[in-house]
C-alpha cells in the first residue's frame, strides 16, 4: 500500500509519471504487451498481492480486488486475462518484544503483517505457474518490485548476461555507497569450501564483513563500495528453478529485524514479524547451481519511491538518496536524455542528469518520452533520430508507436506522436512550435483548482497549455515533412 507515500491507494495504482499519467501498473503492463507485439509471443504475468492491496469492493455482488479493478478498467492493458494470475499473500502473528509477547490489533484479534517478498517463491509453487510455464515451454522468470520504474530497462540487459552465462539465477545489481540501505552482493565461502553468491541485507553486511575480513565497507578512490548492490530485479532459469521450488515448496530463510524502542534492546518501537526476501532463493540451490550478477549504472536501471517528501528529504541528509516521487520521475526523464543525448541531439543539462537527484524539486525541462510501445531498452531509443533533431529547453516530445523516425527538425513546445503498430511515421524538415507545457511547484494544492493541470501524489503539478499531436491508427506509411505547425 502506499500509506508511506501519502496515499490510500497500492502503489502499483499510483501514477508513474505526469507526461502519461499512466499508473505503475498501466506501464509495466505496457512493456509486457509491447514485447508480445514485438516478438508474436505470450508473456504470463503473476502479481503477488497484500491483504491490504487486496481490500474488495463490491460490483455487481462480486468482490473485485483494487489491482484486478485497475486490470479490469484498462482492459488489462492488451494482455491477455488468462495469462495474469493474483496472488494473494499470507500474514503472520507479530510480536512486542524480544520476549515474544504476541502483539494484539485494537479488536483483540492477532496483529499480522504481511511476510515479506519472499513469499513469491511459495505462492508461484502453491498456485503451480513454473510447472505451467515450463509446460509452455516458457524457459526464463524475471522478479521485479512495484515502485522501480527504471528496472524494465535492465531487463534486456540482465536476460542477456544470464542467458549467455548460463546462469541459473542471477541478481541485477548497481554500483553502491557504503552504508547505503541496499543489500550487497557477496560471494560466501564456508570452511569446507562451499561456496555461495547470494544477496546479504544492509542491516546485516557491516557486521559480517567487520567480523570475517577486521575492515567494515570501505570507500573506494570513487566513494564507492567494492561489492554490488542488489536492488530485486532477478532471473530464474526456469528449469533450475523449479528443481530448487520442488524440493523447498518456495520457502526461503527467515529473519526478525525490530526497531528497539531503547538500549536495554528488550522491547520495539512497532511490532516486528519474521520476514523473508525473494533475493534469498539462491542459499536454497545445490552447489551445481550457477548463480550470478549483472552490474549496471544506477541511472538505467534504479529509481524507487520508498518515501513521502518530508522523510525522503531526510533520507538523502543520510544516505544522499531520497527516493521519493520527484527523484523517480525525474530519473525517468533523465535515462532519457541520457540515452538520447550525443552530437546531433542536444537536450538539457548534462551536469544535472549525471548527478544525484535530490528529494524535492520540479521536473526539469526539456523531456522526451518514449513509451515501451516505441522502445524496449536503451538501444531501441536511438532509433527513431537519424541526422539532427533540436528542442528547446521548454519542449515535451511523446513518441508513442515502434516506427516513428523524426529527421532534420526541431521542437519549440510540446509534440505528441501516436503511432499503431504498422505505421511507418517520416518526420523531416519540420519544425513544431507552439506554447507547450509547464512543470510548477503545487505548494498546498493552490494550481488544483485550475481546469487543465494533472495532479499529482508529489509536490508539482503539469499544465498543458498547447500541445501538438499527431496520431496514425491505421496501417501505412506517412510524411510530414518541409512544414511549420
């Protein structure tokens, strides 16, 4: 839910971005679809649920949880409903104290809470969708988390050093400071011998490399730990995974980690639950299993929100990351302008896209926008420019269709680009202008009584002031070329 982000809502149904204003949902959906557009295949989508997420209303006498009411809606986003599967996951009793005193809800009925991602592995077993999925000779799993918009991006990237490694499983990790609240990706090995590469929590890597090497997380010449961070985007071969899930049922290793309420280290501040983390599969795997990593910069794969405003400006005063809704969305637009950006394309400040995003601010202009109907990965990005193409720095560019290519023009305001699937779009020698679109600070509310802004969860707003659009829904190829719109 997303309680810690302002909202009543399950953060899969919080928008993504203001451009489109698609929700989390609507955009992961999305690049599923486009993928089985892309490569005429079937993409199986399983979504584990909370009781909290999973609170129904009633339509037409039915209970309808808020995620397959968004589904429902949006006509599951062109997936095909037979292939998504709801999985609602399990709580457990929590407690007080490093007694065990059972904690108690304010009806007198046990206090649970949900316990924790690792409960993926079960519920895929119990509701049997591996063993579906290898029978539909589905060969490879990717995991992600709901609020990391940025992960789909290092999906190609990870399949492919999986795949071509031949790994059994595999974590996509990024560079990370030391400190940082990430867990570390480390290879263990025990005095026989044994060795494992496995994910091991922030809360728990200080003490065990203090304990076995004498020297905590030390800095590197960059200010950099020397061990990948592993932010739960992982792979699975399917059939190694199911090899390991047959013999554990999904359960992985479970853990306490309460918050004391003082030093005596006797009592928590809030009642705390065995946990367990999708991550940790791997401690379950025979020594046969080959179990890896895939490194990335964090600018192309990682931008979650975990936090309001307030404490996220807290945060980054510690760790120098807010992870807030402004640092991801403006994340999402600078991977692509950093993608875009090279001698024939100039957009936006450079210094500022290849810095830390802080934890409060307005989205900063200009934006391109590629949605994954445009492209699937970084690389697909560039494909649409060829020879020079300009926009001002108060410009919005939306490219919505596989083959749209823009040639030799320019931007000055706000464009839209909507394309299905076999139409061929040429844009050359044009050039747009118009009074386009504005990102302002929302301080209270004040610009929400205005008719034409999109609100938002965050602290800014979007006016569309002016916005030229073009759209092609029939098959065929088409010119616009030597104009001024």
């Amino acid at each position: 839910m997303g309680e810690r982000l302002n909202s009543s809502k399950p953060k899969l149904c919080l928008e993504s971005n203001l451009i489109t204003g698609q929700s989390f949902l609507g955009l992961y959906c999305s690049y599923f679809h486009a993928i089985e557009q892309e490569f005429n295949c079937v993409i199986p989508v399983a979504i584990m649920t909370s009781h909290a997420t999973n609170d129904p209303y009633i339509r037409f006498n039915t209970l309808i949880s808020r995620i397959q009411r968004e589904l429902e809606t949006n006509h599951y986003y062109g997936l095909d409903p037979s292939q998504v599967t709801l999985m609602l996951q399990v709580e457990v009793p929590s407690v007080l104290d490093a007694s065990g005193t059972i904690a108690l809800a304010s009806d007198g009925h046990l206090l649970r809470k949900p316990h924790g991602h690792g409960d993926i592995h079960t519920l895929l077993y119990s509701y049997g969708l591996p063993q579906r999925w290898k029978q539909a000779n589905k060969r490879h799993i990717l995991f992600m988390q709901d609020t990391n918009v940025l992960a789909i991006y290092g999906f190609p990237s990870l399949l492919g050093v999986s795949v071509s490694s031949h790994l059994d499983f595999a974590s996509l990790g990024i560079v990370r400071k030391p400190g940082e609240k990430v867990g570390s990706i480390c290879r263990l090995q025990d005095a026989s011998g044994r060795r494992l590469t496995c994910n091991v929590e922030y809360c728990d890597f200080e003490r065990l490399l203090v304990a076995l090497t004498g020297v905590g997380d030390e800095p590197n010449e960059n200010g950099n730990s020397r061990f990948p961070g592993n932010i739960n985007v992982l792979y699975a071969n399917i059939a190694s995974y199911l090899e390991t899930l047959t013999d554990t049922h999904g359960d992985v290793p479970e853990f306490i980690n309460p918050k004391y309420a003082d030093e005596t280290r006797t009592s928590f501040k809030t009642p705390a639950r065995l946990e367990c983390m999708m991550q940790d599969f791997p401690r379950h795997m025979p020594q046969k299993a080959r179990i890896g990593y895939c490194c990335l910069p964090r600018w192309a794969c990682f931008s979650p929100v975990k936090r309001d405003a307030d404490s996220a400006i807290a945060e980054a005063r510690k760790t120098g990351y807010g992870e807030s809704f402004f640092s991801m969305e403006e994340d999402f637009y600078k991977l692509f302008r950093r993608a875009l950006r090279d001698e024939s394309m100039t957009l936006g400040d450079t210094s500022w896209d290849e810095a830390v995003t802080p934890a409060d601010g307005v989205p900063s202009l200009p934006i391109v926008l590629l949605t994954p109907f445009a492209a699937l990965s970084l690389s697909e990005m560039r494909s649409h420019f060829t020879d020079s193409f300009q926009m001002s720095e108060r410009s919005v560019l939306v490219l919505d269709g596989p083959h749209i290519t823009i040639e030799n023009s320019t931007l000055d305001g706000a464009l839209e680009v909507h394309a299905c699937r076999d139409a061929h779009v040429f844009i050359r020698d044009a050039h747009f202008q118009n009074d386009g679109w504005e990102m302002r600070r929302d301080p209270d509310g004040a610009f929400r009584r205005l008719p034409y802004l999109i609100s938002f969860i965050s602290r800014f707003s979007l006016i569309k002031k002016d916005t030229t659009v073009l759209t092609f829904p029939k098959p065929g190829t088409y010119y616009v070329y030597s104009c001024l719109l």
